[in-house]
C-alpha cells in the first residue's frame, strides 16, 4: 500500500512541475497587469454602461497575445536569462520546457488570441495588438543589448493596452485613446529606469543596457527619470479636459503624479538603490491607482 502511495506521488509530481512551468512561462502577472491596463481603457470607451461578457472575452484574446509576445521574448533571452539571479530561474533556463515547445505554445496562444479578437474586437485593436506584439518582441527585445533606445522603443507597447481597450469598443483612434496612451507612455519611463537602477548590476551581466546614461547610477540619470516624470503632471487633467472622466479623478492623479515625483526627487538626491527601490514600488501602485479613479469617476 506505501509502495502505491509512494509511485503516485511520483508519477504527480513531473505533471506538476511542467503545469508550473508552463504557468510560469505565461509571466502571468505581467500579462495580469497588461489586461488590466486594457481593461481599463475598454470601460472607459464604454462610457460607464460595460458589456461585462464581451470585456471578459476581449481580455482573454488580449491575454493570449500578451502571453505569445512574453514567450517569444523568453525564447530570444533563454541564454541572456542563465547569467541574471533574477531569471535564471525561469523554465527555459532551467531545461524545463525546451525551444520547440516553447515555440508551439507561443503559437497556439498567438492564434487563440487572434481568432478571439477577431470575431469579438475590433480589426483596429487587433491590428493594434500584433503591432505590440511585433515590437515587444523582435524590437525591444533585441534592442536590450545594443542601446538604452530599447526603452524609448518598449514604452510603445507597453501604453498600448489602454489604446487597445478603447479601440476594442469604438474601433477609432481620437485624442481620447491617446490621452490614455501618452500617460502610460511617460510613466513607464521611471518605472523602467527604476528597475533598471535596482538590477543594473545583474543586467550588466547579460549585456542589458537599459539606464539612459553611460554614467549609470548619478545624478545625470536621476535627472533624466525626474524630467519624463514631470510630464505626468499636465497630462493628469487631460483625460477630464477631453471628456474622457470626471475632475475628480483628475484631482487624484494629479496628486499621485506629484508623489511620483517626490520620489523621482528623492532619488536625484541620494542616487541609491533604496531610493530606486521606493520609486520601483511608487510606479507600480501609480499606474493602477490613476486608472482605477478614472473608471471610477467615470461609472459614477
């Protein structure tokens, strides 16, 4: 009887590491944070009245190119990733999903995302998607490697996903999409060099050059992250401007771009990477705050 309970166990266990693996492979919180981001400019196009059912489908298709895009991207770094502490961990590394599978799966997720916004988005949104899949993947990527341009060229799609949301209800482009776009756009900029300042030790040894200045951790480049931070602050109240929510919720942004900016202070100040840490955290609670007061403002 232990001899059966014993084999079962072992017969489990590889299944579930290759779903773990899998999963894994998915950046499923990155891809989380990605629909969302789309979800938000889906409400928005809405105008308050959301077809909960065709959102829900939409952010599946979503999903499914956003996971196609973070394989490819996978797949492209599997050599970069064995030499950084922070990915080394990853199932490609590890041996424990190979190139020909990985591929397939980047497919079959390309396709299922594909046929899903094909039938219930917009040709612009789904035109729009394979754009950001095009650039993340064979555009950014590579780019890691070469110059700090890479983050200029990955803050494309990754302020997107909103556009995309909007697109998926109206199917145009307008000052609306791009309002949501152009916020996104500049706060990724600290929140990339954030991180970048944080890991640049690890991503020296792979080659990645993402901090905008030869120097790296200075003044120089805390100076640059506080510019592109600045921008946030007028483009707070253009969503309120142009329609697209209420005052309120420009209030909050507004006050959430000036704490954004503290920060980004903060760091020009001690050029640390405790300060570069507290910026990563403050750019990952801005974003979702911001969009939440705009829907927010906008159902009510």
């Amino acid at each position: 009887m232990c001899n059966l309970q014993t084999q079962n166990i072992h017969i489990k266990t590889p299944l579930a590491s290759i779903i773990k693996a899998y999963f894994k492979l998915t950046k499923f919180r990155l891809t989380s944070t990605v629909a969302f981001s789309s979800g938000m400019g889906y409400i928005l196009a809405e105008h308050g009245k959301v077809d909960w059912l065709n959102l829900c489908i939409f952010l599946i298709g979503g999903f499914c190119i956003t996971v196609s895009a973070n394989i490819i991207n996978q797949i492209i770094e599997r050599d970069s990733d064995k030499l950084m502490k922070r990915t080394a961990n990853r199932p490609m590394p590890l041996g424990l999903i190979g190139l020909n599978e990985a591929m397939v799966t980047s497919i079959l997720f390309l396709i299922a995302g594909i046929v899903i916004l094909a039938v219930f988005s917009t040709l612009n949104a789904l035109i729009l998607s394979l754009i950001s899949l095009i650039l993340y993947s064979f555009v950014y990527t590579p780019l890691k490697t070469i110059s700090p341009i890479a983050v200029f060229v990955g803050a494309f799609p990754g302020a997107f996903p909103p556009m995309i949301g909007w697109l998926a209800v109206s199917g145009e482009y307008g000052w609306e999409p791009g309002i949501l776009f152009a916020i996104q756009f500049f706060w990724q900029f600290p929140h990339f060099w954030a991180i970048a300042w944080v890991l640049d030790e690890d991503y020296k040894k792979a080659g990645i050059k993402l901090l905008p200045t030869k120097e790296g951790r200075n003044k120089h480049t805390a100076s640059i992250i506080m510019t592109y931070t600045l921008c946030l602050l007028p483009l707070s109240f253009l969503p309120y401007l142009f329609g697209v929510c209420g005052i309120y919720s420009a209030y909050i942004a507004f006050a959430c771009s000036i704490l954004f900016f503290f920060q980004t202070l903060y760091l020009w100040k001690e050029c640390t990477v405790k300060a570069a840490l507290l910026l990563m955290f403050g750019s990952f609670l801005y974003l979702p705050i911001v969009q939440i007061a705009f829907v927010l403002d906008k159902i009510y």
